[in-house]
C-alpha cells in the first residue's frame, strides 16, 4: 500500500506556505538592497533627484518629462525624509514591491500555482531586478508597467469582478506608462494582438464601449502634459518612443546586445551587471520559447511573440534599455519550467513516487538558480572593484557639522538640492567661511587654498577613490 502524501497536512498548505516565504524574502532583499548593496548612490539616481526637483505641480510644462510618476514620488519622499541614499530609493523599492505583487498575480493567472510560485522566485532574486529595485532612477517603471498592463489586461480578458474597475485602471496604468520611454510597444503588442487574434477580437467586441470610452477619456486627462510637451518640443516624442537622435552604429549595439544577454564567458560589471540573467536561466528560457513556437496559435504565445517582435528593433537602436525585456523573458522562463515538469509528469503519470523523486533535480535546480542569483548580485555589487566605483557614500559620509560645502559646477545643482532641504548647509563653489568642507572633485581641481589649512579628510575603504570630503580651516 503506498503513502497518500496528499492526505499530509502541510501538503495541503503548499502553497500557501511558499507565497509566504516568497513575500518574507522578497521583502528581506528589499530592505537588503535598499540600504546594502551597493551601499550607495550612482550618477544616473543623482541625475534623476536633480531632475525630480525641478517639477513643480502648478506648473503644467514642468509635467511634461519622461518618467513623470517616478519623479513625483522621488519628490515627496525627499520632501518626507530629506535628501539621504534611503529617501532616493525609497519610491524604486515601494514600486519593486508593487510589480513583484503584480508579477505573483499574474503568473498565477497564466500558469500552475507550482510554476508560478518557481518562477516568481528565480525572478525576484535575479541581479537585474534587485538592482532596478534599489536604484533611485526609473529603471523600476520598465518593469512596473508592463506586469501591471498585462496583469489588467488578462483580468479584463477573463472578465474578472469588479470588471468596470480593471477597466478604469488599465488605462490609468496606460496613460501613466506612456510617460515612460519604450513602454508604448507594450500597448502596441497588446492591440496589435487584440486585433489579430480571433479569441481577443471576440472579447474586445463584447466589451461595453461606453465604459472603455470612459477609462479613455481618463487616460487622456492623464497624458495631457506629456501631449502638450511633445507638440512644444518633437524630440521628447522621440525618447518616448525611443528613437535616437543619432544614426547607430549597429555593429556595436549587436555586440553589446549579445553580451548583455549571452556573455557568460565575460561577464561585465560596470553600470548593470551583464548578462542579464544567468547561464541556467537562459537554458530553460531556450526551452520556453521552444514551447512558445510549438503553441504559437495559443493566446499568451500569440501575445509573447508580438511583443518581443516589437522590442527586438527597439533594442538594436537602445540596447542599454535590457529592462524592457525583463517581463518577456520570465514569461519565456515560466513556460520553460512548465514544459520540463509537464513533460516529467507525463513520463509517470500514475507513480507517486516517480513524480517526486523528479522534484528533486527540479528543487536543486531552482535552488541553485536563486542562490546564484543572490551571491552574483551581492558579491558583484559589494566588492567588485568595476562596480564599487561607481557608487558613491558621500551623502552618509558628509559631516554633520557642515557648515559651507564647496563643490565643482557640474555637482552644484546636486548639493543645491541637499542644501533646500537641510538649512545648515550653504552649497558654493568658492570658499569664505573659516571652515568649510570640499568635496573629492573639488581638491583634485584645487589641491589647495591660500590661506586654508587642511584639517580633517573624511574617508572610504575605496581602494583608489578613498578620499570624498576634505575639511578646511583658515590659518591665524
């Protein structure tokens, strides 16, 4: 007689059980990269506070910039918190959140609740997406906007309760992405798929035109700042949609491209560690888009391979954007693992003992992919000396007694910033208080002033960029 294993109790709460250690975890490598790793801020997140100052809601041409609802939140958490690593981060750390919610949701609707819980966690302990999580740049709403149009569309699709409110958000969710560079070819996949596909055509027709016309017109009411400041200036049209402004040169942009994808033998970690996923992931997203073309008349295959159709040119011209991609390619992923266990499940469909003993490899294999994921972004992002550089402390670092704060012309705008927010400190580029504190760019320019004696130097563990503040004091 053999053992009945779903009559064990916790067989019966599997699920539940892993979605609570998949919410445990996610929220610890939150927390982890939010104050960790890398421990600092990029020039890209202090480009994105400067320019997330310079909005002001009163006035509509200051709306008119890409990535709008980012910087906003950017805004009102520096308004909260002051202008500190944490409060840079906070709004790409509450938006990870969300589009991990989201992704959960989603992969649950178009899979297994088995792959969608394996799936969801190779995805949020990959490098690529804790980094955007943790940088205080809109890198995060690649991610956000897509999950979230998909997720709504779908809820839409099957007619989900409330249905009139599914509606109103996707073209909320759709009017807030446009103000995103390259998130319009979502949309773009998803009504070129709606209007070819006979099954999505057929539901598109039954849905009530009177409420789709209302969630329009609200998403038109949102995007009308980013409309007015394309008809003023064409060319933030063309960052929306992508396009460079200059001819490329396609021969790098391909090389770049496959190394950021398939690099495995040389791995890069300057900006964004490369390749974007690892060796075992790519394997069995191969296998996923295996399945895709096998099943290609299907509805999520159809709309899979629209999308990426749509992204491959966008790519070629911005390969610097690999986080458009992401969705795709933990679709492609889900479909991989789904098409390795069903294919396991079908070689013994009626041994229990078969069928487990087929998990395991499965477990090592998953196991092995998350850990790796982890090690390779933390020890990447904490000690490789390619990356460390790139990520300065010197918000953490600055002295708390600053008084006058002398910076370089081209960090001015930064410390301006700083200096909004906290009172005691005055940001210039010449010196005359009788002690003031320059900055690392500062002395390399300087090297020294008449009459000032250096005092204090305030530094790091940095092994050629060590020193960030010198403290000087005027002489008797």
């Amino acid at each position: 007689m053999g053992i009945d294993f779903t009559s064990f109790y916790i067989y019966r709460f599997r699920y539940w059980i892993g979605y609570i250690f998949l919410a445990l975890l996610l929220t610890c490598l939150l927390v982890f990269a939010g104050l960790y790793t890398p421990g600092g801020i990029s020039d890209q997140e202090v480009a994105a506070v400067i320019k997330s100052s310079t909005i002001t809601l009163t006035d509509i041409n200051s709306l008119a910039v890409t990535n709008l609802p980012f910087h906003l939140l950017q805004q009102a958490s520096i308004s909260v918190f002051g202008v500190s690593d944490f409060s840079i981060k906070l709004p790409s750390l509450i938006l990870a959140l969300v589009a991990a919610v989201g992704l959960v949701l989603l992969l649950r609707r178009w899979f297994k609740p088995r792959i969608a819980l394996l799936a969801s966690l190779i995805a949020i302990t990959t490098g690529q997406f804790l980094f955007i999580a943790q940088s205080g740049t809109p890198g995060i709403l690649y991610v956000l906007w897509s999950v979230w149009l998909l997720l709504l569309g779908t809820l839409i699709a099957k007619r989900a309760a409330p249905r009139l409110l599914w509606k109103i958000l996707f073209f909320v969710v759709a009017a807030l992405s446009l103000y995103t560079p390259l998130s319009i070819y979502a949309l773009i996949a998803l009504a070129i798929a709606a209007v070819l596909h006979p099954h999505l055509r057929y539901i598109l027709g039954q849905l009530s035109k009177g409420r789709l016309l209302a969630g329009f017109v609200i998403g038109l009411i949102i995007v009308t700042p980013l409309l007015i400041g394309i008809a003023r200036t064409p060319e933030l049209g063309l960052s929306i949609l992508g396009v460079p402004t200059e001819w490329p040169n396609w021969s790098a942009n391909l090389s770049l491209l496959f190394h950021q994808y398939m690099g495995f033998m040389s791995a890069s970690t300057t900006g964004l560690m490369t390749p974007v996923f690892g060796l075992g992931s790519m394997i069995i997203i191969g296998f996923g888009v295996y399945k895709l073309i096998k099943t290609r008349d299907s509805t999520q295959s159809y709309l899979i391979i629209i999308w990426l159709l749509c992204l491959i040119p966008v790519l070629i011209t911005n390969p610097l954007y690999t986080s458009v991609t992401f969705l795709p390619l933990v679709l492609l992923m889900a479909t991989g693992l789904s098409s390795l266990l069903g294919y396991w499940y079908r070689l013994f469909p009626r041994n229990p003992y078969a069928r487990i003993a087929g998990l395991i490899p499965l477990v090592i294999l998953v196991g092995a992919l998350i850990l790796s994921g982890l090690e390779r972004y933390v020890y990447g992002y904490h000690y490789d000396p390619k990356t460390v550089p790139n990520f300065s402390q010197d918000l953490r670092l600055l002295p708390k007694d600053t008084g006058q704060l002398v910076v370089s012309a081209d960090e001015l705008p930064f410390y301006r910033v700083v200096q909004s927010h906290n009172k005691t400190i005055t940001a210039t580029t010449t010196p005359t208080a009788a002690t003031f504190t320059a900055t690392r760019r500062v002395q390399q320019a300087s090297k020294s002033y008449s009459g000032y004696v250096i005092s204090r130097i305030i530094t790091t563990t940095q092994q050629d960029t060590s020193d960030r503040f010198y403290v000087y004091t005027r002489t008797p």
